[in-house]
C-alpha cells in the first residue's frame, strides 16, 4: 500500500499563552485520492488541526508530535522550501473568504497574484486563460473579472477563495466549512468539483465541516473530533449509522433533530387569506446596480457592438407580505439577492423602485431620524457574530448599546439590569457581562447577537443564515432559544437560509428566490411534498439529508 499523502503523528497544539492544548495527541493519516471528513462543535480543535498541516498557526504556538507529507516533515521545511510547499503542494480554503481577500485588489488581480507568485513561467495572457478557466468551474462569470470582494455577496466570495485554491493545481486541499456561505446547488456543484479533482488528479481532501449530512454523502471516512481529541475515525457509513463514541452519537443525534422526514415543529401558518395583521409588505420592490465599466472597456464594447445589459438585478419587483408571529423562510442561491433584500426591506439600503411598508406605513421615504426610530422595530441578527461585534467591547456594553441609542435606559445601571435579564433569557451566564466577544464560542457569539438584536424588544427581526457556522448540537439549541423568544416577545422572523432542512423544521411559509424574483411561496409542507416551480425542485434534490439506520 502506497505511504499516505498526509500523516499526523501524535499531533499536539498549544496556542500562545493558552491553558490547555486545542489539539491533543491527534493522529491521522490521509491518502491520495481520498476524501477525509473532521467534524466536531466548534472550539474543537477541527480549524487548528488544518492550519497545522501546512504550517499556519500562530507565531508562538507550541507544537509537539510529526506532520508528515509525503514522507517528509513538514515541521522541518525551511522558509523556502514552506513556501513551495503551501499553494503548489497544499491549498487552504477558509472559512470566511473576506478576511482573506484584499478589498483594494480586483478579483482577477488576486488569481494574476497567486499565479505570478508560484508561475513565474506564465505571461499574463496564458496566466489570465488559466484564471478564467478556473473561475469558470466555480461558477463566476467572467464578466465579473474586473469587480472587487465587497461587490460579490458571501457566496460568491467563496467561490472566490475556492478558485484561488485550485489555480495552482495542489496535490492536497484542506477546505475549512468551504460550503458554509453556499446554497445546496452551488454547495453541491462545488463539492462535486472537489471530488472529481480528488478522483481524476488523485488529489487528498481534508473536508472540516459540522454538516453531517454534507459529511455522509463525500467523505470516504470521517473523524470525530471533541475537545481537542479524536473521539473516532472511521468509514463515513459505518460512524453516521452506528456512532460508537458518546459525543459522536450526540452529534448525530442533534442533526437528526433538524432532518427528521415528517416531524417539522414549524407551526401550520394557516391560508393567507385568514391573516389579517400584515408586518410587512413589499411592494414591486426593486433594488438593481449597473456594473461600471473603465473608459477603455466601455469604447472596446462600443465598437464591437457590445450591447450586452451591465444591470444587476438583485431584486426585482418583488411583491409579498410577511404576517404577524409567523416565520417566513427565504432560501435560494448565494447571489440571488436574499441578503439584498434583507438590507433594503430594513431600508440600511434605499430601493431603486417600488416600496416598504411597515405595520401598513411606508417607510421607504422616511427621513433619518424618523428611520432610526422605527429601526427600533426592526432588527437584524447576522451570519457571522464575530464580525458583527465590536473587538473592544466587552459583551455587556455589545448588548447595551441599543437600549442607550434609543434612549431605552435612563441610566447605566438600569441598561446593565436589562442587560443582565436578557443573558439569563439567552442562556449565558451573567459574568459574559464583562467578557470580549473572542473569549466566546461560535454559539455563544449567536446568542449575543440575538440578545443585542431583541434588546430593544422589536416586532420585526430577519434572520441572516443565524445558524450556518454552527455544528448540529448548537444549531438545534439556538434554534429552539429562537424559537421560544418569538413566543415570548410576539416575533415575526423573516429568517434566511441555503440549508432547506432548517427551514422546513423552523418556517411556516417558504418563499424561494432566484435571480432576484421570488419563484415560489407556499407553506413549508406544501413546498417540500409538492414544489410548484422547476428551481425549488433543483434545491429540494441537490439538499443532501441524513438518515440513520440505527
């Protein structure tokens, strides 16, 4: 039998100034042409595990045991001989692609970039045709060659940071949660890609994921990890149908929660003609952005006749209504204009047509102040906590702020009492109080931002994909806290998602979106027994579901 591609030996980790190690004793191996799915809740040790095998942890870091590849040691490689080694050999994807790419450089600067860095042999022509190529198989068109990060929505940034992994034909890929931001098609068209390059070029894949299911169906094994130990490894089918080890069980267990056929706790939302108590209407609501061409390529399109349409239409003439206390799911493709939509329905962008009505009031033409008002009626919980909270806050002060915005506390101390009661309802200790939101977990980050989202107690909150960093345990405990507070509080949740198992175990209605239209809207049963429209078909067959044979 060959020598595996990658081996971990006895692997620990200890980050600077840390009590206790993030990984201890792991020891793995990974062959050529194999798929190796880690999984675990977040804090684990799954991330550290990646960055270690190529040598990317942070400076000070303590690391004992061997990291192997190919029969060499990495931990051995001087400067010159690591840089070849990351890129040509190994290839990281991470997990949120904007932190990791420059907001000054085009996205076809960062693949010249990375090509040019490790490809000295290719001119800028043949590096551009190679760049193209690749974009091409994660789906970026190249017309969006000259655009930057902040102008792609989150998924198409990974399609991005999975494009710049490629270029350089690695033997080996560490995808750290690569599907995270994507919608089940594009996840599966990406995943599908990855597995193919595993097959044809015989290329290892080390996939870090908390999606079971995503697991289940790719990886050839899969790795259990829980508090910095491997807990069990072993063949996919043989840990997803008969888990030995407790925790893996509990993992199990949670996804199975979410994915059970038949057993969604969404509420029936009834027809819509029995609602009467409208939160919010959207009315031929559009919001479109015209792609800016330089001088040059606007003359080269003039005189080829180029009359192709540089408009973007994110959302276009959108007509529907979301009811008081009900959970309205949004789903579809990253890039299809959920996110946009979300922004411009709580007018933190203004519509390029048509209008928003909240509690029957148009607020699309509202001014400043009188919008900061009503925004105490509305809030947003984002994807990505971390990104959301102030560094230098500490979580009191995070969740605090509104109240003293909207001048909901007279003093301090009586911001301080109300924040404290809402931890409490959260289910964080009163001494988060005083923390930073990086001594926080992944799912503790969540429950923050809820509470700082809820903290001005609105009618109206929208859900931007709240739960899609989380592993099955926390998801389905923030789920069910989310649901609780829109009983407690009398919610209305627009709620977006690309994980079509969530919504239906969580949403009353379903509206799909495509191509900034919704295709399709119905109550969550009737859209997963019998969707209407070819694309919620698409979606429904290419989520992958996780069954237990237990």
């Amino acid at each position: 039998m060959a020598a595996p591609l990658l081996e971990l030996d006895r692997l620990a980790i200890a980050y600077p100034n840390a009590t206790a190690r993030s990984v201890d004793r792991v020891s793995l191996t990974l062959r050529a042409g194999e798929i190796l799915g880690l999984v675990g809740e977040s804090g684990c040790g799954k991330s550290t595990l990646g960055r270690a095998a190529i040598r990317l942890l942070p400076e000070g870091s303590q690391t004992e045991g061997a990291i192997r590849f190919q029969g060499e040691s990495v931990l051995d490689f001087d400067n010159d001989r690591l840089r070849e080694f990351r890129g040509e050999a190994v290839a990281l994807v991470f997990q949120d692609p904007m932190t990791r790419l420059d907001p000054l450089m085009t996205i076809g600067d960062h693949c010249l970039e990375t090509l040019r860095a490790h490809r000295s042999d290719l001119d800028r022509t043949a590096a551009k045709a190679k760049a193209l190529e690749t974009l091409d198989t994660v789906k970026i068109p190249r017309e969006r060659w000259a655009q930057y990060p902040h102008e792609f929505s989150g998924g198409m940034r990974q399609r991005v940071a999975i494009a710049l992994a490629l270029l350089l034909d690695p033997k080996l890929i560490v995808a750290d949660e690569p599907t995270t931001s994507l919608d089940v098609t594009v996840s599966a068209e990406i995943l599908d890609e990855l597995s193919r390059l595993c097959r044809d070029r015989d290329l290892g894949l080390l996939l870090i994921s908390h999606d079971l299911a995503t697991i289940g169906q790719y990886s050839d094994r899969v790795a259990v990890m829980h508090d910095g130990n491997l807990v069990e490894c072993d063949a996919s089918e043989k840990v997803l149908q008969t888990p030995q080890h407790p925790y893996t069980q509990s993992l199990l267990e949670a996804a199975l929660h979410v994915h059970a056929i038949g057993e969604s706790a969404a509420s029936e939302p009834g027809d819509a003609d029995e609602r009467r108590d409208i939160v919010i209407r959207a009315i031929d609501l559009e919001q479109h952005y015209t792609l800016e061409a330089s001088p040059l390529e606007k003359l080269v399109r003039r005189l080829r006749g180029d009359r192709r349409d540089t408009t973007i239409r994110a959302v276009d003439g959108l007509n529907f209504e979301i009811y008081r206390g009900e959970i309205l799911g949004l789903v579809g493709e990253s890039g299809c204009g959920k996110s946009t939509l979300s922004r411009t329905l709580l007018q933190l962008i203004a519509p390029t047509g048509g209008r928003v009505e909240f509690l029957g009031r148009d607020i699309t033409g509202l001014d400043r102040a009188t919008l900061r008002q009503q925004r105490r009626q509305m809030q947003m919980v984002f994807q990505d906590p971390h990104a959301c909270l102030n560094p230098m806050m500490t979580i009191g002060q995070a969740i605090a702020d509104p109240l003293l915005v909207h001048g909901l506390a007279a003093t301090a101390d009586a911001a301080k009492e109300t924040v404290l009661k809402m931890l409490d309802r959260v289910g964080l200790d009163r001494d988060f109080y005083d923390r930073y939101p990086d001594q926080l977990s992944g799912g503790q980050q969540q429950r923050v931002a809820i509470a700082r989202a809820l903290i001005t107690r609105p009618q109206f909150a929208i859900c931007d994909e709240p739960v899609s960093m989380l592993d099955a345990n926390v998801q389905s405990q923030v789920l069910d806290l989310m649901r609780e507070l829109k009983e407690e509080f009398d919610l209305t949740y627009l709620f977006i998602t690309h994980d079509l198992w969530v919504a239906r175990y969580f949403c009353d209605r379903i509206a799909v979106m495509n191509g900034g239209k919704i295709v399709e809207i119905d109550a969550t049963d009737r859209v997963f027994r019998d969707p209407q429209h070819p694309y919620t078909r698409k979606l429904l067959g290419a989520a992958p579901l996780l069954a237990s044979g237990r």
